[in-house]
C-alpha cells in the first residue's frame, strides 16, 4: 500500500510532510537535552567574553570613572591617545622587553627540542621538568625574581661580586629593569615552546634526514634545509603567540616595579600602562581606548610576524 503523506497548515497554506520527517518544533523538542548540555560554554563565553568585548568598544566612547553617570565623548580618547606620549613610550617598551626575551627563547627552545629528540635518557623527565615553569604560579615567579635581581643583596649581583664584577641596579637601570623582566618571560616560555618544537621534529619523516645524510649533507646543513624548512608552520605558530603573549607582560612588570613601571618609566608595558589608567586613575573610558589601541598593535605586529617567518612558502 502506498504511503500518504500528511497535509499540515503552514502559513495558511496545506503543505505536505512526507513520512518520517517532524516538523521544527518537534525536531526542536527532541534536540533541545543536547542543546541544553552544550550550552553552558555559549552562555560563560557570551558572558564572560562577548560582553566584555562589545562593553568596552562602547565605553572607549565615554568618559566614566566607574561610579558617576557616563559622559559620551565620541572619538576624542582615541584622539589624545595618538597624542599620548605615555602611551608610546610603553608600546617602546613592551617591543624592547618582547625583542631581548623572544628571540633568545625561541633559539633556546629549539636548541632543548633537537637535544630531547635524539636518544637522550630520561626524556619524559625531563619535558615534565622544562614544562613545569610555565604553570608555576606567576607572581611567585615575579617575587623570586625580585630577590635574585634585587640591587644590593640579588643572587645575580652576588655572582658577579664573586667573579670579580661590580654590582648592577637591576631594578634602578632602564635596562636592567627590562633585562630582568625579559628573564622571567624567557624562563616561563622556553619549556612551553621546547615542548611544542619536540612534537614538529618527531613529525618530521625520517625518509628526509636519511636522504640528506645519503646526499652528504652535514648536521648544520641538514638542520636549516631540511629541519626549518619543515618546522616553518611550527616556528611560525611560535612566534605569533610569543608576539601576542609578549605585547600582554602585565604580571612580571607590575609585581616586580610596581604600577608606574619604575625608575623612568622603565618598565611600563601597554597592559600595565592600561591598568594604570583604568583602575589606579579610574579613567575606565581612556583604558579601554588603550585596550583597543593595544588590539589594532598585536593585528598590525601578527601580520608582519606571519609574513617574515611565512616568506616565500605560502606563494
């Protein structure tokens, strides 16, 4: 016998639905358990992340110190931030700090990956033992740090003292003060980094280091024309996220000198310039102009990472 199918009123209009198929509402209805356990993540990150995100493009508009009514000001913080001498002086800075901690992080990094690959003993150790900076508390980071660079009684001055050296101002010096905090991005990252280029080199096929050692090549010529080659996509994840962690130091700035960046300004990085005008000044208006500021400089700064470590490959 054949199957009918069921008129329904859709619209006005008798529409027909054929056997087996539901109509929304039901379809809705016996989705809606799957819908429902899958929705605390869509309601914490609309919360928590897309809130905030439109909230603070509408407050960079007003001027507000976070108790009195707002006062809509148009693009004028955006006007005085092109001005803002303050403000440039830590985008300086934060290039400074993230120039003298990333590329010798990432050449470390690599270096530790290709010792983990070979047939080292203990490698699971010793990934547990380079991974384990990166998820040490950072503040306990930053106050340790402290005391190793302190001026008078440092671990690193009393180095130096032993050998013969004179003594350094770490935390008085400009550039000590960037020094000291390029050490502890250096410190916390490596491991993390190392971790990531061990799994591009042991992804790597074999066939291509054989061949090469066939050909005559040696251990530097096998390393930069068959090993980067390879590790490009690797290398070049690395540095933008370096890039974005790097334009962010907050912690180790403002633990280690304090909100107003120290001795000349020294270390006033755009993140703690940010909260220094936002919540030590109250102008929650003008910090979220820098917010914004700081956003349109990690695009600008991702892009030229891209094409630099990208060359010719992606042509």
């Amino acid at each position: 016998m054949a199957a009918t199918q069921a008129p329904v009123s859709i619209g006005g209009e008798a529409a027909l639905v054929r056997p087996g198929q539901m109509s929304r509402p039901k379809r809705f209805r016996e989705y809606l358990p799957l819908y429902l356990a899958i929705s605390p993540f869509y309601i914490i990150f609309a919360v928590f992340g897309i809130f905030p995100i439109g909230f603070s493009l509408y407050l960079a508009f007003h001027a507000w110190d976070g108790i009195g009514p707002m006062r809509y000001v148009g693009l004028e913080q955006f006007r005085y931030l092109l001005t803002d001498s303050d403000f440039w002086h830590s985008i300086l800075v934060t290039f400074e700090i993230w120039v003298i901690s990333t590329i010798p992080m990432l050449f470390i990094a690599m270096v530790i990956a290709v010792l983990l690959n070979t047939n080292v003993r203990l490698r699971g150790f010793y990934r547990i033992a380079y991974f384990i900076p990166n998820i040490t508390s950072l503040v306990a980071i930053a106050i340790i740090f402290g005391s190793v660079f302190a001026n008078s009684f440092g671990l690193t001055n009393a180095f130096l003292q032993a050998i013969g050296a004179g003594q350094i101002s770490w935390l008085s010096d400009p550039w000590g003060i960037k020094v000291a905090i390029a050490a502890m991005v250096i410190w916390r990252w490596t491991g993390y980094n190392a971790i990531i280029y061990l799994a591009g080199l042991q992804a790597i096929p074999s066939d291509l280091f054989e061949a090469a050692r066939i050909d005559g090549a040696s251990a530097i010529q096998t390393f930069f024309r068959v090993t980067v080659p390879m590790m490009r996509p690797i290398i070049l994840f690395t540095v933008i996220t370096s890039t974005i962690g790097g334009m962010q130091i907050f912690t180790e700035s403002q633990v280690l000198v304090g909100d107003t960046g120290g001795p000349g300004k020294a270390g006033l990085t755009m993140v703690l310039y940010l909260y220094q005008q936002a919540f030590t000044k109250s102008e929650f208006g003008y910090g979220a102009a820098i917010g914004w500021g700081l956003f349109v400089i990690l695009i600008l700064f991702s892009a030229i990472n891209w094409r630099l470590v990208q060359g010719r490959s992606g042509r």
